[in-house]
C-alpha cells in the first residue's frame, strides 16, 4: 500500500471512529426506543467498518 492510499484509510478509520462514538453517545441519551435502536444499529455498521479499514492494514 502506497503512502498516500495509508492516508486515506487513517482519514476514514478517524471518521468512522467519530462516528461510531457520536451514534453510541446519542442511543444511550434518546428517550425514543424506537430512535435508539436505530442509533445502536448505526453504532453497531460504524463498528463493522472500523474494523474492516483495521483489516486492511
């Protein structure tokens, strides 16, 4: 993998990192169950992707 491809997986496993702590912070915050669910869902693919980025290092 050449430097600049690195970058950019660093630059997307940052993002999905991000938004994997902002979708977990606001299921535990939403009064809504149905909302929350969906937010545990959201948290549960950010997961999924983080670790597939992790996966290509």
């Amino acid at each position: 993998m050449t430097s600049k491809e690195l970058l950019y997986v660093e630059d997307a496993l940052g993002h999905e990192t991000f938004m994997k702590s902002c979708s977990q912070k606001a299921s535990t915050q939403i009064q809504d169950a149905t909302l929350s669910t969906y937010m545990k869902e959201l948290e549960e693919k950010h997961n999924e992707l983080c670790s597939k980025f992790l996966n290509l290092l």
